[in-house]
C-alpha cells in the first residue's frame, strides 16, 4: 500500500465570500498536497465550511432567509474561489452533511457513556463573533480581545466536558510529540497556558436552535466547536476514506490554534480515537498593514487578488514573500514587484531564451553537471518543515545560477548544443519543483520542453528528440 498524507484546512463560516486569508490556508494545503502526490503518497486534501451556530444564525436573520438557505448561497463561493485559484482539493465538507452530524452525534455519545460530560449551569462571557467562551481576565475594555465589540454575558443550563481532567495527558502529549504543534514557538504558548490550568469546556447552548441536537438531550445544542472540529475525523468516515485517520497536518490560522491543539486532542482522547500527528499554525495577513475585516479594515476577495497579476504569481507570492508561521503584509506593489523581478525576469526570461536559443540550434545529450548544482535534498527537508519560502529561495538561487550560466557560456555565440541541453534538462527540474505553488506554469514548462512532471523526472535526462520551441511569454511584465 502506498504511504499515505491527509491535510486539512480549516472549515470557513459562509457568513461571507471568501477573502485572501481563507485563501491562504487553502493554497497551502495545496502547496502540501501536490507535492506529496508528487512524491507517489496516497494523498487526501480536505477543505469545507463551518455552517452551524450562533453567528451564523444570526446573518442568515440579518438577511431575511433561513439559515441554511442562506450557507447555500455562500457554498459555492468557497468552491468557485477555491477552483479559481487552482486548488485541488479531495472533498469538500459541509458540517450540515447528515453524515458528519451523525458521526457528531455518536463521539458526543461515546464521551456522554464515558463519563466525560456533565450537565451544570454557564455562567460567563461568550463573544458570538468568534464563537468562544471568554473569562474576565481575558476581556480587554469589557470588550472582546479580537474584535474588540461588547461582550455577551451568558447565564444558561449547559453540559460541560471534563476537560480538567485532561491536563496532563495533554501536557505529556506536548512533550512526547514536540511535532504535534508547530511552529515551535506557538507550541511554547500552548504549553504554559495549558500549565495554569483547565476550566470544563461548555459543550451545549440551549439559547439557540441553529446546530447540531446532543444525542443524549434534545434540548440543548452542541457548541459549534465540537460540531465543526469533527470534521476532520467524520469525513474519513465516508466509505472508502477510512484509511485516512489520524490526519498527517491540520493547517490552521494562529488564532484558532487553542481549540486545535487543547479542545480537539481532549475529544479525541476522550472518545478513544487516535491523535492527529500535527497541527501547524500560519500567521495573519494584513493589507497595506491594515487588518483585514469587513467592519474595520480591508478586504481583498479573490477575484481582486488574482486581477493583479494573475493566479501563479499570487501563489508564488504568498509563499515567497513571508515566512510560514509569521504574520505578513500584502500590498499590490509588492506582488508587482516580485511578478516582474522574480518570474518575469528570472523564470520567464530563462525559459524564452534558452527555448529560443535551442529552436535555433538544438541540443546534444550530455551529463548534466549544472544540475548538481541543485540543493535536491535540502529542498526535501524544507518541505518536511514547511519552509515555503525557503524552497523557493533555493529553487531560484539555482534560476540564478542557470542565467549566469547563459550568460557565461554564450551559447548565441558558440552555438554549443551541449551547454544547451543542459539548461533545458535544469529547466526540467525546476519545473517539477515549481509544480506546487505555480502549477500552471509548470504544465506550461513541461510541454513545450516535452517532460512528464513526475519527481523521479528531475533527475531522468531529458530525451534529445524533444522538439523544443520557443512559445508564448509566461510572465508579461507589468
Ligand atoms: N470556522 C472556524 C474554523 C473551524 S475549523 C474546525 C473559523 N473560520 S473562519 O472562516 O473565521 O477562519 C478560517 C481561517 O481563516 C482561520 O484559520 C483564520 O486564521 C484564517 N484567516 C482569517 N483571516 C486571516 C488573515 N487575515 N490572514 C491569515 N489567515 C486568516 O475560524
């Protein structure tokens, strides 16, 4: 059997289109899952929305329509974005699916006879914006900490789950599995905070119908967060997807990280179900260093991101431009910027004038000793690692390197057919490499130099019989 890779993405709440941040979690499950589908792994991508709840509820009223049918208008904008931008994702799920409330309803059961969930009385604040049970201490003004509005003040009958009684089995999780949350600074943060101390998580609301019904009491509904973690695991229940569980990487925004790494691995534990290997938590990223939010701040949708200067240079510049794990500024400059100086002139100018130059002359097999050149197995370990931005860094460096050598050997002069074949069997692997974050490109690439993209290809020479032509520009300045 083939080893397998499962990723996840968040699942958005369709309270609205889908703007740069939700893009960014998406491409880079992509990113993660073409290049483990690349290295022959049995590869799952999944993605989807978060539907139920409190917030939603209430838009869905703002608009005058029911709350489902008010997602169902919202789904498909998530779907065409995600298509837009060329992601490949394996399944979509929706947590109004039947069978992912089924499968909610049997863990919540399972903790239920377990002992693990009690009934008892909330008493505290709950800001619906983030869906998120907040103490005093946590309010900033009396106002919520992230988006800074008034908080509510719940008072109403609720189960709770025993959390407290997980510390420690977290804590020795942390500390076995340092790879379980990751980057490792976050992991810290994590650590320290579970160290204080657990409160029991309030499990059920009853002031609101919009969810999924506790199995075990028909009155109250559960909390969005139990509902919308699940996900991960009822997706890999579907028939023929079982295989799946426990997902390789949750991909996640930092702010969700605490119900990531302390909620989701509590229920799991509870419920007798094996861990995820690791959660990994990207920074945010503003525009123009504003934060982007629809009541205060900018928002950039998708069709707006990929007018600037196309779908691959977006991607390229998402991955390029800030490290994985850190916070990140998007402006339109900055994208120009790195679309004319990094593809157009280094990538886009490789291509046409070693096509062009080989249309001319041809090219003669030879051993490829620039190729060596090529940090192959650094650039494996930075994937392992998630160091986006590194790869490419070391992808281009060798671009640079493969310019210089143009320029070097002037094979316009010489006309050296064996110079030239080694450019075009370099091109070759920079291509494949590409392939995660500029797919299209890389397609583009590999017909006109006549390659499959396949990883054992980087180092397979390329067969002299291609005819090789020179073809459209890739990248047109702007
Ligand atoms: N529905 C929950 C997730 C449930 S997962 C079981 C949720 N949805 S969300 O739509 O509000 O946000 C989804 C993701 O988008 C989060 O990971 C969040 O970090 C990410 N981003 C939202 N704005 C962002 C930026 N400005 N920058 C980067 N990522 C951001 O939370």
């Amino acid at each position: 059997m083939k080893n397998k890779f499962y990723v996840t993405t968040p699942i958005y709440y369709p309270n609205d289109i889908p703007h740069l941040g939700h893009a960014y979690t998406t491409l880079a499950a992509d990113v993660l899952a073409r290049w483990n589908k690349l290295n022959g792994k049995d590869v799952f991508f999944l993605t989807g929305t978060d539907e139920h709840g409190k917030k939603i509820e209430n838009v869905a009223k703002e608009n005058k329509k029911s709350p489902k049918e008010f997602v169902d208008e919202l789904v498909p904008k998530f779907k065409e974005a995600w298509k837009k931008l060329n992601i490949d994702y394996d399944y979509f799920i929706r947590t109004t699916d039947p069978e992912h409330e089924k499968v909610v309803k049997e863990i919540l059961q399972k903790i239920y006879d377990k002992g693990d969930i009690y009934l008892g009385q909330y008493e505290g604040y709950y800001c619906t914006a983030c869906e998120a049970y907040y103490t005093e201490k946590d309010l900033v003004n009396d106002c919520c900490p992230i988006h800074k509005r008034k908080i509510e003040l719940l008072k109403e009958e609720s189960y709770f789950f025993k959390l407290s009684k997980y510390q420690k089995k977290l804590i020795d999780l942390y500390e076995k599995h340092p790879e379980f949350i990751l980057p490792k600074n976050k992991r810290k943060e994590i650590i320290n905070r579970v160290k204080e101390g657990l409160n029991d998580l309030s499990i059920s609301r009853t002031s609101f119908d919009w969810g999924i019904k506790l199995p075990f009491d028909e009155k109250h509904i559960s909390y969005v967060w139990a509902d919308a973690l699940t996900n991960y695991y009822s997706a890999t229940r579907i028939k023929g997807k079982e295989k799946y569980w426990p997902a390789d990487v949750h991909l996640i925004g930092k702010d969700i990280i605490w119900f990531h790494t302390v909620y989701w691995p509590a229920i799991l534990m509870s419920a007798g179900i094996k861990l995820p290997k690791t959660v990994f938590a990207h920074g945010w990223w503003t525009f123009n260093n504003e934060k982007i939010s629809k009541s205060h701040g900018k928002v950039i949708n998708i069709d707006e991101l990929i007018s600037i200067a196309g779908v691959d240079s977006v991607r390229y510049f998402l991955f390029r431009n800030t490290v994985f794990g850190e916070d990140g500024d998007f402006s339109e400059q900055a994208l120009i910027d790195r679309h004319n100086n990094e593809l157009a002139n280094k990538l886009g100018n490789l291509i046409s004038r070693v096509s062009s130059l080989i249309e001319k002359n041809g090219i003669e097999k030879c051993e490829n000793k620039l190729l060596k050149k090529l940090k192959l197995k650094e650039i494996e370990k930075l994937f392992d690692n998630y160091e986006f931005d590194k790869i490419l860094n070391e992808i281009f460096g060798f671009i640079d390197i493969c310019n210089e050598y143009v320029q070097n050997k002037k094979p316009w002069e010489t006309k050296d057919k064996k110079v030239l074949y080694e450019l075009a069997d370099s091109i070759k692997a920079i291509a494949i490499l590409l392939f995660p974050f500029i797919p299209s490109t890389s397609e583009k690439i590999a017909k006109q130099f006549g390659f499959d993209i396949e990883i054992k290809n980087i180092k397979k020479p390329l067969n002299e019989k291609n005819k090789i032509v020179k073809e459209e520009i890739l990248f047109q300045k702007i």
